[in-house]
C-alpha cells in the first residue's frame, strides 16, 4: 500500500485518481499520470542520470506498438529534460531503479508541441518500464566497466573448460580472442583499409547456428579496419593469412556484449565462427 504526502517534489504523486481499463493512475504533480506495478524506494531519475530499461509503447491500451523485449537485452537511456509538462521525459523523472509502471502521453499534447507521433487525437500513448539500473553517467559506465570485466573473467573460465574437454591447438590474444588454425593458406596477412572476402558459420557456444556465408553461396566483403564487423572479426582477419581456414572463439566485449542482437544472439554470448579468408584487395 502506497502511502501519500504533499510534499515539494515534481514526481510526487497528488491525491487525484483517474481509472482507465483495470489500472488505476496517479496524476504526478509534473503532469504524469502513472500506474505502479512495483515501486522501489530510491532516488528518481535526474537529468544527466542513465537509465538501463525495458520499454513497450501501446497505441491506447492494447495496440502495442514497440518492445525492447524483442531485441532481448534493456536499452541504455539518457535522461534529459522534459519537453513539456507530462511528456515521456516527464514519465521517466517518475522512476527508481527497479521501478516497474506504466504511464501515459497524450496524442493531443504531442500535436500540440509538434511531436511527430503514432495514435490519433484524442488517444494516448501507453508505456510500460521496467527500471534495472540507474545513476549519474559516470557512476553508471563504472558499474557496466565492472559488469563487463567480471563477465570477461568468467567467459575466459568458460572457455579453458571447453578446451579442456575439447582439446585443440588453440592460441589466445591479449583481447581474449581465441583462434585455431585448421589449415594455412599461402597469400598476406590481413591488412587494415584493404577490402576482404570471408566465408564463415557463426553459432554460439554449446547452442546454435544463426548464420553462414556457405548457405548463400557467396563470402560476404567489407574494409578491414573501418569497424564494418565486429571486434572480434576485426582483430582475427589481421591474424590469418589470405587462405588460411580457422574457427574463432569471441568473447562477448569482441562481439555483442551485454546487449545482444535479438533472438539469434543473446547477451553476454561467446561466438564460434568457422571462417576461410578467400581474398584481400
């Protein structure tokens, strides 16, 4: 049970109500209107703080229009000033971390301060947040530093074990990368801002394929050194010579790190890839 004072605070809720479908909503004095799912005590959010989150916008109650959960990894925000009174800025300065809500915009105030928006007047948008972390931007990318290292530490046991039970004659950089040749070819080693064309499966460590060159018949191309691929690839391709048939092993920090990419790579993933280096020009 929430309980309510008057106090001086833009994010601290009035005593008015308003229902709409089974949630009930509290009118913030910053113009919000806000249904809590959990509410955690802590701070709220201030400009310049970091918000890690998950968000679904809703057209009206049950047109859902966006989710975070689809890419399965929570989106980073950078929490400014509000545009308006009771804009999505404004919902956000309502929250703590580990806060879960909803809250609403109307359509006819976006038109009004010339938001491009989807819904139509007289509607709402819905959204719905899930707060993981929040701090100041410093204090923030401290703690995702240390979340990335400590992850890194345990990839690196994670893969002494599977070479353990799998041996092979495998090398290990400085970055963590892992690299087996399987067979040498005769042409020049990979050089930066020269363009390649590589042959290669990808899957996850102990899980599955999401992707190969070999299926569509054609290696793909790319700069070298221009940050076109992943760092892991990027740091491999200048280890192998034109010819040569590897697989790699990437820790997260050289691939999708904490984020992921969607429903082929989850967060935090080792990768595996198969690759042939075809040519260099």
């Amino acid at each position: 049970m929430r309980t309510f004072m008057i106090v001086i605070s833009m994010c601290w809720p009035l005593l008015f109500w308003a229902q709409t479908s089974n949630e009930a909503k509290i009118l913030m004095e910053n113009g919000t209107y806000v249904h809590f799912y959990h509410d955690q005590e802590g701070p709220k959010a201030k400009k310049g703080d970091i918000m890690s989150l998950h968000i679904q916008t809703y057209v009206n109650e049950d047109s859902l229009f966006f989710s975070s959960y689809d890419a399965k990894a929570p989106i980073d925000y950078n929490i400014g000033d509000p545009s308006f009174k009771g804009d999505f800025m404004s919902g956000l300065h309502c929250i703590s971390e580990g806060d879960s809500v909803a809250f609403w915009v109307s359509v006819d105030s976006l038109i009004k301060y010339g938001v491009t928006t989807v819904g139509k007047k007289g509607g709402y948008l819905k959204y719905v947040i899930k707060a993981y972390a929040l701090d100041d931007a410093v204090n923030f990318q401290l703690k995702r530093n240390k979340a990335i290292d400590n992850r890194f530490d345990e990839e690196m046991r994670i893969l002494s074990n599977y070479f353990q039970a799998n041996p092979q004659d495998v090398k290990r950089t400085k970055s963590g990368l892992h690299y087996v040749i399987k067979s040498k070819g005769d042409g020049p080693k990979g050089q930066v801002r020269r363009k390649v064309k590589v042959h290669y499966k990808g899957w996850v460590l102990n899980g599955k394929e999401f992707d190969s060159s070999y299926k569509r018949n054609e290696p793909i191309g790319f700069v070298l050194g221009l940050k076109m691929v992943i760092p892991g690839w990027e740091e491999a391709l200048t280890l192998l010579n034109v010819g040569d048939k590897a697989t790699i092993y990437i820790p997260s920090k050289l691939g999708y790190g904490v984020k992921g990419n969607g429903d082929a790579i989850p967060p935090n993933a080792i990768l595996v890839f198969d690759m042939e280096f075809v040519e260099m020009n």
